[in-house]
C-alpha cells in the first residue's frame, strides 16, 4: 500500500511539474522588463524567445530575483502558468517558479 501511495504522490508530481498546464522555457535569458508608474499591480518579464510571463508586485522576493537575474544577463529556467491574462496591452503568463543557472 504504501509504495502505491508513493508512486501515485510521485506521478502527481510529475504531472504538475513536466504536463500540460505550464509554460516552460530553459535557457534564455530576460530580454526586458516591463513596469508601469503609479501603483501597477504586475510586471511583465519579456524572454529572448518572446515569451512574456508577468510577476504580481506584491511579491517582493520573486520580483528582486527577476530584476537581478536581468541585470547580471544571467541565464535562467522558468515555469508559468498556462492560463494567458493581459498585462497592459500585453499576453502574459503568471509566473510560478524562476531557476538560475
């Protein structure tokens, strides 16, 4: 019982992480960054293969490493949400996870 219980946790998982549901991108770099005046409530991250994925503003960690990894030119991988919402003018994806490398 408990190795089934394993296996179906770690098919969950993978499905989560590797299925359908996410828009994932190795190996690219942020190309621009994209913030309005006032109190805007998203940022759009533009990627060197023109995906653009945004960040809620409120949070602050995920939107220090955004600007951070921009700045150093520093290579990442990333995870976002399917689902397409438009910031500004502009179709983006939620941002889930960042990975630098």
């Amino acid at each position: 019982m408990k190795k089934l219980l394993t296996v179906l946790v770690l098919v969950f998982v993978s499905t989560q992480v590797f299925g359908f549901g996410w828009v994932h991108t190795r190996d690219t770099t942020i190309k621009e960054i994209i913030q309005w005046e006032g109190n805007s409530p998203k940022v759009v991250l533009t990627l060197q293969n023109g995906t653009r994925c945004y960040i809620p503003t409120q949070e602050k960690e995920l939107y220090s490493l955004a600007l951070s990894l921009y700045m150093a030119k520093r290579k990442i991988e990333i995870h976002c949400h399917e689902a397409e919402v438009n910031v500004g003018g502009y179709p983006s994806h939620k941002v889930h996870r960042i990975i630098a490398r």
